[in-house]
C-alpha cells in the first residue's frame, strides 16, 4: 500500500504516481472536480430552454446541457439534491429535465440489480464483441466530438449518441470494445449509465437502432459539415438501412427482482465494530456521503485500486478529477490517499463506509459499519424491461406509499 501525498500540483502526482495505470498522454480537463466545484455548477444552475436546447451540440455557447454529470455520477450532487434545485423552472424545461435524472436512476436500480449482465446484450441481439476503432476521425463531425472527448472527458447525450451509433449501427464494430473506449475518458463514466446508453442507441435494449447520419450534424452542429473535407463524400449523407435486430430469449430477472434487498443494500447503518476510518468509493465522494457525516470526528482514507486502473487504463483526466475531489475535501477534512488494494484496507483497518450498489463492493469483507446508499428512488421488484415500465411501477409505488 503507497501512500500518496495530495500536497503537490495534480499533474506531477499523476506524472510521478501513476506511471503505467492510464492511457493516453497526461492531460487535465477544464472541468474541475471536488465539492466547491460541484456547489458552485448547482449554484449557478438555470435550466430555462433546456428542453430546447440540451441537444445542441455547437457552437458550445448555444448548448443547453448542464455539466453536472461528473458531479452526479459520484455523488457530490446526489439526484435528490439536484431535483430539488430546479424546481421554480419553466414547466416544460424542468420535466424534461428532472427525466434525465429519473433516467439516471433506472441506470443505476438496473446494474444494481443485474451487474456484470449489463455487458451482454439485453433484450435484442446487437453486434457487440467485434474488435476495430468505429470512429472515422476523416469526418469533422466525428474528430471534434473525440477531440472534446480526449481533451475534457464530457460529451453531451446527443454527441454520445452519434459516436455510438457511428461505431456500432455504421461500422459494425462491438458496441461492447465502443463503450469501453468512451468509459476510459468520460468524467462521469459510470458502469450503469454507460453501458445503458450504449445497449439503447445501438438497439440492444429496444431493438430500434438509432441511425446516425448528416441531417443530425446539420441541424446540431450547424457549419460543421461545410468545413468537413469530406463534405462532397459524406459517409453519412442518408440515414443507415433499418435493421431488426433478432429479440433474445426474455430474462425473468428483468421482469421480477429475485432478491430486492440484495439489490437496496441496507435500509439501516450496519454497525459490526467502531470504526478509526472513514472510506470513499467513487461511488460516493461528495460531502453528503453518508459515512462520512456519521464520522465527523474521523480521518477520511480513499484507495486507489491500483489492479483495477491496470486493467482499465482510464484517462488521466479521470485520476485527475478524483485527486482535485480529495484534496478540496483534505481543506476540511483530514484526508488520507493510497495506492493499493481498497479490499486489502477493510481488511486491516476499521472502517465506516456508504454501500455502493455495484458488484465490485462485494469484494469489501469485515466491514466495521455499512451505511445506506442514498437512492433517489428506492429500487422496486418489478420491471427493468424499459424506462417505461420501471417508472410506471415506480411512480405507482410511489404514490401508494
């Protein structure tokens, strides 16, 4: 287990730390990580024209898209929060709006409870362990997506949705290598929301691939095409061929919860001994993380899974966004950071930490205390089949409850 100090400049503990553990050349995103960062974006928050214009992809000035993402997928913005906040929003804008979140939190209540069979296909069969590169940089259109890509690590849904459909549905490559790719740069790359997305644009989820083709870039990006050097042979002038993917044979879990309370995690803190540290998962780093009010008085420990970034080889912009949320919680709280084995931690030290609804926590053994997750919505034991039908049950429960 190394130590890693969080007094010096981000970059040089990327550089002199993490030699090895990400792809790509060192590079920071303009979009800061920690909890001031995180207040300040809800501070100045204004959703007005958000249904308009969240799909805007340029001139970025015109973009309607928030940028919380990275804030919301950590848990530095819980959903809660967040749907609080924009509730004197235009009408149309804050519906429009709050289902975004809702959507996240389908995303989350599905991997929570299906896990690693989120990687396979879901309900119709989709190409999706074909190697290759699926993005054609030639097209202006594709560079500067995955130039915003590899430079800030965000994208908006509707660039998202082009780079997916361009991979899979155009050029027959694995949704599945496709992902894997955009997961290593987004800032708020997340297992249930990036696989989600990925399975619902190329039709593994609805059977209806969604087609990719230059009147989306003319209407979202206006200009970009004139620019383009390949603007009088455009390999998206029409629409793809429609195509129906074969459905799959249906999964009962999808449809019925066989274990609903595997799947909440603990509805009440689970005290086993006292703790002497407060942990941090990705899953949870804002100041609102459960286990860490509990524990005021306590010294907050986050580890780097050093065998899990070999494997992933993440940007260095994700590391980047993690070391910047540590050391702006290190002006509150004392904080510790190492590289190592988090599980191999738990195992030597007392700790308090939030339950995080993915399969990787159930490598976490001798906890001291487990603390609640902080659902937006509690799971329910129906349907994940849809959106649809998740929150038409949702919503029903909801009212009865």
């Amino acid at each position: 287990m190394k130590r890693i100090e969080l007094n010096s400049q981000v970059s040089q503990i990327i550089e002199t730390e993490f030699g090895g553990l990400y792809s790509g050349p060192l590079v920071i995103s303009s979009i800061a990580g920690g909890q001031q960062a995180a207040n300040r974006a809800l501070e100045n928050l204004d959703i007005t024209r958000y249904a308009e214009q969240r799909s805007e992809v340029e001139p970025r000035d015109k973009r309607g898209a928030t940028v919380l993402s990275p804030y919301i997928r950590h848990n530095l913005l819980t959903l809660s929060q967040v749907f609080k906040a924009v509730k004197d929003a235009p009408y149309k804008d804050r519906e429009k709006f709050r289902d975004e979140l809702f959507w996240q939190e389908y995303a989350r209540h599905l991997y929570a409870r299906i896990g690693v069979q989120l990687f396979e296909n879901l309900r119709f069969e989709a190409t999706w362990n074909t190697p290759g590169d699926g993005w054609n940089r030639e097209m202006l259109c594709v560079d500067r997506v995955v130039s915003e890509l590899e430079s800030d690590g965000w994208l908006v849904n509707q660039s998202r949705m082009w780079m997916a459909s361009h991979w899979t549905v155009r050029n027959e490559m694995g949704w599945l290598h496709g992902q894997e790719r955009m997961f290593r740069e987004l800032l708020d790359g997340s297992r249930a929301a990036n696989l989600l997305g990925w399975q619902w644009t190329v039709g593994a989820g609805t059977g209806k691939p969604y087609g990719f083709a230059r009147w989306q870039v003319e209407k979202r990006a206006p200009g970009i095409c004139f620019k383009c050097p390949l603007k009088k042979n455009c390999p998206i002038q029409e629409f793809p061929d429609e195509i129906t993917p074969v459905q799959l044979q249906k999964n009962p879990v999808l449809d019925s919860d066989p274990d609903l309370g595997r799947t909440i995690g603990p509805v009440q803190v689970v005290e086993n001994k006292k703790p002497d540290f407060v942990l941090l998962t990705i899953e949870s780093l804002g100041d609102s993380d459960p286990a860490l009010q509990a524990h005021p008085e306590l010294p907050v420990v986050f580890v780097f899974n050093e065998d899990a970034l070999k494997k992933l080889q993440l940007s260095s912009k994700r590391i980047a966004f993690y070391l910047q949320t540590l050391q702006d919680l290190a002006q509150r709280r004392r904080v510790e950071a190492f590289l190592g084995s988090p599980y191999q931690f738990t195992q030597e030290n007392k700790v308090a930490v939030t339950y995080a609804p993915v399969p990787s926590f159930q490598n976490f053994t001798d906890l001291a205390e487990i603390h609640p997750y902080p659902w937006f919505r509690k799971p329910h034991a129906g349907s994940v089949r849809s959106f649809t039908s998740w929150r038409q049950k949702l919503d029903s429960g909801h009212k009865s409850a």
